[in-house]
C-alpha cells in the first residue's frame, strides 16, 4: 500500500510539472488570451480534469506558476548570493532586486497578465508584502532621507504588468529596462549598472 501511494504521489507530481511546463510553453506562444485548459491539458499528455483537480481552476492554475516563479526570487533575496541576496550595500541590492523583477515580469508578461485578471489571492497579497517591505527596507537604509513607506510603491509600479508587456511587444523591452533601473538609480544615488 505504501508503494503505490508513493507511485500516485509521483506521478501526481510528475502530471503537475507537465501542466505547469505546458502552460508556460503555451503562454509565451499564443498568449493568455488565446490559450485554453484543453489546450494545456493535451499539451501536458493529461485529462482535461487532471487540470482542474490539481489546480482547481484555470485561475489556479495561473496563480501556481506566478507563485513559483515568485519564491525562486524571494528565496534569492533572502539568502542567494549578493547584490542580489545579502552582503551588499542597500542600494546595489535594490538596484539587482528591480533587474531580476523586472526580468521575472517580462519574461512571463502575458502570465501575469492573466493571472493579474484573477480574483485577488492571499499567498499574492503575502508575495506582494514580501516585496514592498524588501523594497521599503532596503530604501530606509539606502536614503534615510526619504518616505520609504511611500518611495517603495511608487518605485514597484515602475513594474506593473500591463506597461510591461507594451513595451514587450513593441519589441522595446531592453529600453524600458533601462529606464527602470535609471528610476531606481536617481532615487538611491548612483550610477545604474545591469547587475550580474
């Protein structure tokens, strides 16, 4: 009994790292708009109620590849290597924090378009706190001077999802990350660089 509860529990999570793989594959392809659960499910070689019973819903189903992509980032802040993660001074981190969220929301634009139209969801609201008090924290250090408690959203927004993917189709996504690391870069007071 205990062997074949471990093959389900396999294979459930094999069947999950196929849709999530299929989704993002198809995402970047076609676009949120034109991509449907029966098309992840064929792509993914499951039932179209394989989907669902894993993930509840197409919204959930977005949410969990924007919830995975996110604590790859946050666990990097935390304890990944500097400038990105600690041991650097603030504003080199804020300045490696805005590369690598800008590169995670251009990379996976029409993902968080998608996901962005869903309900609201309290693991993102607790992702998004993550982020402001990072942001807030490292602003209060870099410039005391400042309202950091305000400064951070005004900088995050330099970020939102829909600006993001005008520029991405556009085919200017490397100029708007220029010009976001410029803001970010005027604010904590020193030249931008692409961190690495």
């Amino acid at each position: 009994m205990g062997s074949g509860s471990t093959r389900e529990r396999s294979d459930a999570a094999r069947n999950r790292r196929a849709i999530l793989d299929a989704t993002d594959a198809l995402l970047s392809e076609f676009g949120a708009a034109n991509v449907s659960v029966e098309q992840i499910a064929a792509a993914a070689g499951v039932g179209k109620g394989t989907v669902f019973h894993r993930f509840g819903s197409r919204a959930g189903l977005m949410k969990a590849l924007v919830l995975e992509r996110a604590h790859n980032l946050r666990d990097a802040v935390v304890s990944g290597e500097p400038p990105l993660g600690p041991g650097a001074p603030a504003g080199d981190r804020l300045l490696a924090y805005f590369d690598a969220m800008f590169r995670l929301v251009a990379d996976n634009v029409e993902l968080m378009i998608a996901y962005d139209n869903a309900t609201a969801d309290p693991h993102t609201e607790a992702i998004h706190g993550f982020w402001y008090g990072h942001v807030a924290a490292l602003l209060a250090e870099a410039r005391p001077d400042l309202d950091a408690e305000a400064v951070a959203p005004v900088l995050l927004a330099t970020i939102n999802p829909d600006m993001v993917l005008h520029y991405v189709r556009d085919g200017q996504t490397e100029r708007l990350a220029a010009s976001v690391l410029s803001v970010v870069e005027s604010v904590v007071g020193r030249p931008a660089h692409t961190p690495t």
